[in-house]
C-alpha cells in the first residue's frame, strides 16, 4: 500500500538545487554533477525524469553554454563550459567537434539523452568512441517514492484541490508508473476538470484510467 507523506517544501519553479526532489533514483547522477564536479559527462533517463533541470542547475552552476546551434560561438569561447540538452536535436559532426574542443582545452560539458550511449545509432562513430570515454550518469525508473512526489508537484502547479489522499493512491495503483505516464494523466486530468468544471475525485478520475 502506498503510504501518503508529507512534503516539507514548496514547489517552486526555479532551477537549483534545493528544489530538485533527489532519492535513490537519481542520487548517483546529482552528486557527480553537482557536488563531485564532473568534468565530461553523458546524462541519461526516460522522458520527463528531470534530465533538463537538472541539467539548467550544473548549466547556471558551471556558468556554461547552453548550445542551441550556436557552433561557432561555442568554439571561439574556449574557456567556457558547454550544455548540449538533447543530442539528437543536433547535428553529430559539430558535436563531436564541439566534444573535441573541450577535451583539447579541458572544458567542462554535458550531454543529455533519453538513451544510453550503446543504444544510440550514431552515423559518426568518431562521435561514439569520444561519447564512451565519459562519466555516464543515469537516471533510473521512478520508484514509489519519486511518482507520489511528481504526482503531488503536477496538481499543485495545476491548482487542484486534494480532498482525500485516497486520491494518491488510486492513481498510482492504475497509472503507466512512468515519469511520461504521470505527466500525461496530469495533463488529461486537467483538461477534464477544466471542461466538466468538476474538482478532482475518484469518479473523475475512472472516466480517464
């Protein structure tokens, strides 16, 4: 049974590290970022694990570069630190170029990606073999602890009023126990609400589950 628990913080949006929930899913990746200083490092995790935020905290903690197709920048800034968010948003050559550029300079960067690096097909494999040298960081499937948590931050941010903690646990009991799946009924929730201009119970909730 899932136990309800009491969250001593307010969900605030800014990115740092005092709002970023961290527990055994996410712990190994979080300290080698934020306390251990990694120095070249591939991030990895599903769909809406926290890989963006938690991303935005070492971006404004190293003082980086977030690279939006912004190459040259990237290379003339040669004492900058580098964000690459989301590899496949990017073409592979100029990564593996930009990647090159800060080990030949010592440059801190981190790649973020839903996949592992085995898993990714790269056309480059000059890119690949650079990739494997990193510190790979992962973030893991939430467990009980991390979903109610999300859960609980996704309908305050949506202004739901909670009437009865039982509500936790129905959703959970029946919900994909994804970080995808609890955003996505959030958002279905919401919508639902909004039309039927009904607070959240357990009977609005069994029109969607």
């Amino acid at each position: 049974m899932i136990r309800q628990k009491s969250f001593n913080y307010n969900f605030i949006n800014d990115e740092n590290e005092q709002n970023f929930f961290v527990n055994k899913t996410n712990f190994y990746a979080f300290n080698a970022l934020i306390n251990e200083d990694s120095r070249f490092s591939f991030l990895y995790g599903p769909k809406k694990s926290g890989k963006s935020y938690l991303a935005q905290i070492w971006l404004k903690k190293n003082n980086a570069i977030k690279y939006n197709n912004n190459f040259y920048e990237l290379i003339l800034n040669k004492n900058k630190n580098i964000l690459i968010d989301n590899i496949y948003l990017f073409d592979e050559e100029k990564i593996f170029h930009i990647v090159n550029n800060c080990i030949l300079n010592n440059i801190k960067i981190l790649i973020t990606s839903n996949d592992k690096i085995n898993e990714i097909i790269f056309k480059y494999n000059d890119l690949s073999s650079r990739l494997k040298t990193f510190s790979i960081l992962e973030i893991k499937q939430p467990n009980d602890e991390m979903l109610l948590t999300i859960l609980t931050k996704l309908l305050i941010e949506k202004q739901f009023i909670i009437n009865s903690n039982d509500i936790f646990e129905y959703i959970l009991r029946r919900v994909d126990r994804s970080y995808y799946g609890i955003n996505e009924i959030v958002d279905k929730l919401d919508i639902l609400s909004l039309e039927k201009k009904r607070q959240l119970t357990i009977p609005l909730i069994k029109e969607i589950l």
